[in-house]
C-alpha cells in the first residue's frame, strides 16, 4: 500500500459490480474489458486448498504489478467437519490499477467451491456481483448439511446474481483421466482447475503458478503435473465455454508505486524480516524465545529458517520461559525477541516487568488476536493495548509501537529495536492478525537506507567514588536517554549483579529506601516519557480558502487501510476531513494533544470497545468519540465513511 | 545411548570455551561488597563459603561466570558472589539461563533455586532444562519449607508437615528431587548436604566438569523455620546407618563398619522384584553388594537408589553423584546448527533475503 501516493477518491464496491457487468460486447471473439480494480473471494471448505488458491492468485498479481491488498479469514479448527459452515475458508483479494488501502468491503466475484462456502459468503457479496459455483457439490447431502432445502441454483435465490455454475470436480477429474490417480486424489486439484479459470478471467501471468506447483511437489512429478494439467485446463475451460463470454483487464499499478523493485509480503514475514535486519543493523545477533501460539507462529517459523545470519530460535516449554531466555540472551548481549498473543502476553507480564526493571532491551511481539481468553485465535482484534500499555504490577511503563499496514510491520520492527536497544527497555510491537496473514506489495528498501542501530557496551567504569576509586556503577544513566550501561557478562572488571528488588540508584544495589524508590519509580517513567518519537503529521488539505477541516479522524494500528480509505471517499463526496494515524502509543508523539486541540471533533475507530480513546480522553481531556467494532474482522470503508459523515455532519 | 566419557574429557567439552583467569585466584575475589543478610545459623551461608572457596580451584575468568537465580532465601546468592548475577522472578532462573547460557557459550552460568522456587512455581521449566540439556550447573538448596514467606510447606515437606498454612497437618505427598531429576531425563543429578564441605565441594567440582545440565540437590537446613529436618544425615551416630555414600566404582556400603572396613550394610538388587533393598552384609555377604556405576546409560538403579530414602524419616538417604552421563548438549547442538546452515547456506545476506524470488521493477 502506498499511501504516499495520490490516488482517484474511491467508489464504493458495489459500484464496481455495475462497472464489471456494463455490458459493450461488439465484435468477433471474447471481450476484453477494462477494470480499474476487482475484489475476489475464493471459499471452500478447509480441507479444498482456498489459502493456497489465494496465495498464488495473489502471487500471480503481484508479479503482474498490480497493487494488492488480501485478507485470509479461516476457522481455528484444522480440519473442521466437512461441508459444515463453521469449517469454511475464504480468501479475499482487492487488486486495481491504483494504489489501494483494503482488501475491499465486498466481493465483485465470489468462487464458492461447495454449498457451505456460498451460505456462508452470500451475504457478504453484492447484488449483481458474478457467483462461480462447484455444482458437483450441490447434491441433497451438503446442501441438507447447511440447510438448504432446495438447490440456491435452481430455486431463483440467486437470481440478483451473475451465477456461473461449474462442475469443478467433474471436470477436473475429466482432465485428470490420463494420469491414473484415484477420484479422492483427483479431485484435489480442483482448487488448481478454479485458479486457471479465474486466472483466465483476469488475464493473470501462469508461469510462477507452474513453476510453484512444480516445486512444492518436487518429490510426486505425478502429482505436481496433475495440478498444472488442471490448473491449465481450467484456463482453457475459460477461454473455450460460452458461460463466459467476458474476461477482463486491470492494468499494472505502475502510477501508484514509487520508482524501485516490489515484492508482495505479508505482515509475518515483513516482521521476521525486520528483526533480522535489526539484528545485522544493530551487529548484535538474534535470539527468539518463544513457545507457538496462533497467529504469531509464523514468526517462529520463519526465522528459525534464518540460522545462516546467526539467528537462534527457541522453541521454550511454554510463554513465560520463551520469555524468559529471550530476556536471559538479552543480558548476555544480544537482540531478544519473544512473540506472542494475547494469552501469551498475559503469562509473560511478570518477566515483561523484570525487564523493566532489570532496564534491558526485548522486544515482545504481540500479534493481536479477538479476546478475552482463547477468544477467536484466528480473527483479528486490536483489544491488547491496555494489556499492553498497563497489563503489569507496579508502575512499569513499556513504549508501544504499532505497525499500519503488513508491509509497515518491516519498519516497525526496526524502530522498536532502536527503541528498545537506545533506551534499554522492554518494547512492545503490538502487530495484528489482520496485519499479519494480510499481504501486499512492498518497495523492497536499500540495505543502505536502513537505520544504524549500533549499541555501546560499558567497557570501563563509568564512576568515581569520593575516594578517586574509578568504579562501574550499572544504574548510572546517560544524561540525554537515562537509559542505564549495558555491561554484558565477559567484560572484566564489570562483574555486577542486577534483579528484580528495587536498586539503589547508581549502585543497582538492593535498596527499601523510601526516597530512592520513589526516584526510581519516577526515573523508569521519566526514562519512558522521554523516548524520542516524531511528531505527528496531520494530513488535512486545506480547501480552496485555505479552510482546514473540523472534524479529525485518529487511528491506529491496522485499521490505517480501511480508515483512508473512508477517508477518500469522504473527500470524494466533497466533504472535508483530517487524518492522523497513531505508530507511536506510548509514549504518544508530544504535539498530539496540540492536533488534538485544533479539531472540534475527533473520531476515533478501534476494533476493540476504545481503549485507545480512553487513554486520550485521560491524558488530554479530549472528547475523543470512539467507534468500534469486535467481530474479529477489519472495518469495512464503506461503513467507515458513513461513520464519519455522520460525525461530520453531527 | 551415548557412551560414556572419563571426567577429564569432559572437563575440556564442559568449560572449554570459557576464558581461563589471568592470574590465580582466591575464595575472597569472589565474595561481593554486599552484606550477607541470611539469617544468623542458616545452612545456606555454608554452601556460599564452600562456592566461593571451591570457584578458584575452576580458574575461569570471573566475569565469565555469571550466576542467576529465581526467588526465596537461596535466591539472593547472586548478590554475594562477584561475578555477573541476575535475581529474577520466582520460578524462572532455569528459562533465564538457558537463553543466557544457549547464546553465550563462553559462559559458565550457574543457577541458584530452591524447593519451592524450583519444583513449586518452577518446576516446568527445571524438568524441561534438565531434558533439554543445557549447559547450566543448578544448585538445588532443599529445606523442605518456604523460608522467605516465613514457614509455609513446600512441594518437599513430608506429608502431615504442620506449618502456618497446614495447622492440621499438609495433605500432599512430597517430591524426591533426585527421583524427579532422573525421571526428567537429567544427565547429572547428585545430592550433598550444606554441612559437609568436603563432600559439597567434590560434587560441585563434579556438576562444574559436566558437559550439560547439572542438577546438584544441596540439603539445606532452616534453622528458622525447619530447624534440624536433616539431623539424621548430619548427626554422626545416625548418620552412619542413614546415609549411603555413592562413589562411581565402589560397592555402595554404609552404616557401622563390618570387618572389611566397608560398611556392614549394603544395597542390592531383590531377585524377586528387580527393585534394591538394603541388607546386613555379615548376615547375607557380599557378594551381591552393586557396585555404584553413575555412568550407567540406563538411569533405572539410579532411580532405585534415589527411592531407597524414606521421606519421613530420611533413612537411607543416598548423597554423592546418583547419575553422570555423557549426552549431548543443547547449546552445542543449537550453535552447530548455525554453522551448519552457514556451510549449507552460506552466511546470510540481508540484500538478498529482502528481495526473494518474485519481484517487479517499477521504473518512474
């Protein structure tokens, strides 16, 4: 997502499913028409392969230089039983020719590989919209299964829509014949049979889907030919059959995306990178402690594939020990990293504020999941940041950083590495599921571009007592940060010992005085208040007269994408409004409450029930008015910006 | 299994990597500027004197040693020792250390717990760093009560145990820390008592040459609060027929010596159950007396020696190595893997990792 770049005032979905279906057909031949953008979503049962559908359809856009934006939405159950609807997986992807915020609000095409996926999908999709059904599905049994007395296909209920019924699994097993695989083997590849067409219909590049296919079963040839004979076959199904008359071009984004080479990348990954280029930026290595927890463990994952940049993984017993070596690893001079949820965090708050006390620099990851307790594993929430921001015993302040969009979580893991290694303090980067399995492109930066994050360790002693004898006091701060030296185990003369007891100041010894805990309690907090943050900007363009506008929107976190994207459409109706969003929580930049002060209303959009209005409420006496939403979803735009012509117009 | 190694092998695997002392070193370099605050009488000021006396004789560089340690009396021994220490929350020294020791493997890192510290509010982590291997020596002070939080039972006490919070008596039946230990998988588990330097200090020499994790049960006398709950070890009548000392190599004999200067009573194996039982060596012989074999691969007899003692009474209590065996080490294996990645790999870089294989140019 490039939000640096202007972009066309957007319509709502629906209208594209107009624009889609405007008919125009002259000539010989299929049409071609032109689309600015297309939302698509792939659902089918766990089992049927519609993330990998997805993934690769989105891989092929990408390659194809189109801006991108998904949203993956799947149960938390493995395997859930088939056919019902609580075990169906979706995949959604918004691509255009433009520089795009979400992953769109609604559908323009829906693929519904059983009866199940098209109950539970259909409400979501707009009239008009086009409906690609697997009719092999749509026998008595799995239609009884989610209730459908009657066939949706044959009893007119779909009649609003651009219904394309398919035999998706006859015809792949069809296309199969040759290659002697059972029918259960077969059929498996229908997902592979959908994406061709659909790859067909939007005129999407197939080289990387074979060359993918072929690679991931390097091991089965059989298997891996089977696919890419279904997958083509599919395509071929598209250009030959005459239920589809129409296929259609969405151009390369070229205009949106500053000079530079992209790739597409997810939250997860965007984030793993991070924490390895802040480990090579800081020269320090990497050690994650953690213990698997959805949606974090793809972190865990993907780094422990890293080890050739000297990155060490390990897999604790449980949260707090994951905690607990990273924590170890930190006073031993290293970059610690532990990852989580919400649960995880809760166990790990006691260790959190040992690091606040111990003052040394971890990173604790917390990819935000629908709560409280298990809650929705794979949904997402932003509902951890009073957990985040006060979730501890004592006062023991930890600086929040939150990354906007998936392809931000790379920056955003940099600068909570600079904040934790300058400051020598636990840092929190609250990420989010929607962030986190989400993708989009990513201008892939300049290894040069990249902030220096090179630490100091103590060498010598850093004090002098009243009788010239030079000592290593490890609670001396530095003047400018306060922050304390960071002496690692191995430097000689430094031996000192640190814990959770309250320290003298200075010394580190323990100490019950009244008065020095008092400073140090107020020392921990100044040392937090003070972390340098940038002022927010405040993006509001002035009207013809120079007239600003009167009503601020304030987000932060994931919900950047959707509110933009509100917002252009908001200005796109004529209307005026002011945009800020929020990747430094705690401490808050210094001139927000001087922004604040200038709007009469700001609204503020969590998908949590306003915590981050709260804390603004408390600090600046702001009439903060929260919208929120906990579905485990993103916000749609389209809601967003009837939201915020309400308030505007309140 | 792995095989078994002599000790002097693994002396050189265990602190091969730790920086050696420029200069000799005495029991006083490692005694810190900070007032000991135990109470007045207690076991655990005994078990400092025989560390920092016996820490010398391993010539490491002190600032190459670090010690860390959880919460409760035990726990503030880092503060003592002039080395780096952490003190850090209850329960979790094990999981500290092992991310301090598996990254820094020029560091010899100590843990200092205690019963309820580590088989309480701990005890996951001590068995996982015990399977896991890890190179940690964790000194283990067992006073069977909580100290610190002024005399509640712990996951040791003896059943029946009246304390503060059991007026009519604690329900729960007590751990055996060795017979948890080798049922964790440790590869080095012994027992000694804070009162017996000599012996402390020999297994402590043993747990310091163990490549691995080390889990050294160190009976530790509460004189607030448990006063004398190992008298029967210490007292030197009773102690003769309470105590079976194991020597790697020597027929575990104990109690009044018999005319062969061992003593008259012996352990050995019951045909009928396969289990151990104690016997009267003049009434029954010597002949199937074991011979203490802590480098068995198998910990089966040392589990059986470790249920000899009776938790009440303590009678037939084994001290002295119970296991030691050659396995490997965890953070070996982790930084070996790092190597092997490099060879395999080559060493990362970060230009190329960032790019991956799908990419598009957009060109202005």
């Amino acid at each position: 997502m490039t939000s640096q770049v202007s972009s066309p005032a957007e319509q709502t979905d629906a209208a594209l499913v107009a624009e889609q279906r405007a008919s125009g057909n002259g000539g010989e031949g299929k049409e071609v028409r032109r689309l600015d953008r297309v939302i698509i979503r792939f659902a089918g049962d766990s089992g049927d392969g519609m993330q990998l559908t997805g993934d690769r359809f989105t891989s092929e856009t990408a390659s194809f230089g189109n801006d991108l934006s998904t949203l993956p939405n799947f149960p938390a159950e493995i395997r859930a039983p088939a056919g019902t609807l609580p075990g169906v997986s979706s995949f959604q992807l918004h691509f255009a020719d433009h520089d795009i915020l979400t992953p769109g609000d609604a559908p323009n095409v829906l693929v519904a590989m059983n009866p199940a996926a098209l109950k539970a999908n259909l409400a979501d999709v707009p009239r008009g919209a086009e409906i690609i059904v697997n009719t092999d599905e749509f026998t008595k049994r799995p239609m009884a299964k989610v209730g459908y007395a009657t066939s949706p296909l044959e009893d007119g209920s779909l009649a609003a829509y651009n219904v394309h019924p398919v035999p998706l699994t006859t015809l792949t097993i069809e296309a199969l014949k040759d290659f002697g695989l059972s029918r259960k083997e077969a059929e498996r590849s229908k997902n592979m049979f959908a994406l061709g067409l659909l790859s067909w219909m939007y005129h999407r590049p197939t080289e990387g889907t074979e060359k993918f296919l072929r690679a991931k079963f390097a091991k089965k040839p059989d298997i891996a030919e089977a696919n890419v004979t279904a997958f083509r076959a599919g395509w071929n199904f598209g250009e030959t059959t005459e239920d589809f008359a129409v296929s259609y071009e969405v151009a390369p984004a070229t205009k949106a995306f500053p000079t530079g080479t992209y790739r597409n990348i997810s939250g997860n990954l965007a984030l793993s990178y991070g924490l390895i280029a802040a480990s090579k930026q800081a020269d320090l290595p990497l050690y994650l402690g953690s213990y698997p927890i959805t949606p974090a463990s793809d972190i865990l994952h993907e780094l422990s594939k890293h080890k050739n940049f000297g990155v060490r993984t390990f897999q604790a017993e449980d949260e707090i020990a994951g905690i607990g070596a990273a924590l170890g690893a930190a006073f031993g001079g290293a970059l610690a990293v532990t990852t989580t949820s919400g649960p995880g965090v809760a166990l790990k708050s006691e260790t959190i504020g040992l690091a606040v006390s111990l003052e040394l620099p971890l990173l604790v990851v917390d990819i935000q999941r629908g709560g409280p307790s298990t809650g929705l594993p794979t949904k997402t929430e932003q509902a951890d940041l009073l957990q985040a921001m006060f979730g501890r015993n004592g006062e023991a302040p930890v600086p929040i950083v939150a990354p906007k969009t998936p392809a931000d979580c790379f920056d955003a893991a940099l600068d909570a590495a600079r904040i934790a290694l300058t400051y020598r303090t636990p840092v929190f980067l609250l990420s989010d599921g929607y962030l986190a399995n989400g993708s989009e492109p990513w201008r892939i930066p300049d290894i040069d571009e990249l902030p220096d994050l090179r630490v100091q360790f103590a060498s010598g002693p850093n004090h002098q007592l009243a009788d010239g004898t030079e000592v290593f006091w490890p609670y001396k701060r530095d003047e400018q940060t306060l922050a304390r030296p960071w002496a690692v185990p191995g430097t000689p003369g430094l031996e000192h010992r640190i814990g959770g007891i309250e320290k003298q100041d200075g010394t580190g010894n323990i100490s019950y005085d009244p008065a020095n805990h008092d400073f140090m309690v107020r020392t921990r907090q100044a040392k937090i208040d003070g972390i340098e943050v940038p002022d927010i900007e405040v993006d509001d363009p002035a009207d013809e007269d120079g007239q600003g506008a009167g009503t601020l929107v304030l987000g932060w976190g994931s919900t950047y994408g959707p509110i933009t994207a509100a917002v252009r459409r908001v200005r796109g109706a004529g209307e005026r409004i002011a945009q800020v969003h929020l990747r430094h929580l705690n401490p808050l930049p210094r001139n927000l409450g001087e922004v604040l002060a200038r709007y009469d209303k700001v609204i503020v959009p969590e998908m949590n029930l306003g915590q981050l209005a709260t804390l603004l409420r408390a600090k600046y006496l702001v009439d903060a008015r929260s919208h929120t939403q906990v579905s485990g979803m993103p916000f749609k735009a389209e809601q967003l910006a009837e939201v915020f012509k309400e308030a505007i117009n309140d | 299994m792995t095989e078994t190694i002599s000790e002097s092998s693994s002396q050189i695997e265990a602190l091969s990597l730790v920086p050696k002392a420029d200069a000799k070193q005495s029991m006083k370099d490692f005694k810190s500027d900070q007032e000991v605050r135990w109470c007045p009488g207690c076991g655990d000021y005994a078990v400092l004197a025989a560390v920092q006396g016996f820490m010398p004789e391993l010539g490491l560089a002190k600032e190459n040693i670090v010690f860390v340690s959880g919460i409760g009396c035990s726990s503030r021994f880092p503060y003592y020792m002039n080395t780096y220490g952490m003190h850090s929350i209850h329960g979790r020294a094990p999981a500290i250390a092992t991310g301090l020791a598996s990254s820094r493997r020029d560091l010899s890192v100590w843990v200092v717990t205690g019963d309820g510290d580590a088989l309480s509010i701990g005890g996951n982590h001590l068995i996982h760093a015990l399977r896991r291997n890890v190179n940690l020596k964790i000194l283990l002070f067992n006073n069977r009560i909580y100290g610190l939080t002024k005399g509640q039972y712990s996951p040791t006490s003896e059943v029946g145990k009246i304390t503060k919070s059991t007026p009519m008596g604690s329900l729960d039946a007590p751990f055996n820390p060795v017979s948890l230990a080798l049922g964790a998988e440790a590869s080095f588990v012994a027992r000694t008592v804070d009162s017996d330097r000599k012996h402390l200090t020999s297994v402590l020499r043993e747990a310091a040459a163990h490549p691995g994790t080390a889990l050294v049960e160190i009976y530790q006398n509460c004189n607030i609060f448990n006063d004398g709950a190992f008298e029967v070890l210490k007292d030197k009548e009773k102690a003769e027929e309470a105590v079976i000392r194991l020597e790697h190599g020597q027929p575990i004999r104990f109690g009044a010596p018999a005319p062969d200067g061992l003593g008259s009573k012996g352990v050995v194996r019951d045909p009928a159950t396969g289990d151990l039982k104690v016997i009267d060596v003049e009434e029954e012989g010597t002949g199937g007396v074991l011979v203490h074999d802590a480098h068995s691969p198998s910990p089966t007899t040392a589990f059986a020696l470790s249920r000899l003692a009776d938790p009440d009474t303590l009678h037939h209590t084994p001290i002295g190595v119970l296991r030691s065996v050659d396995r490997p080490v965890y953070d070996t294996l982790m930084s070996d893997q790092l190597d092997e990645a490099i060879e395999q790999k080559g060493k990362g870089d970060l230009a190329t990792l960032l790019t991956g294989n799908d990419t598009w140019t957009v060109v202005g």
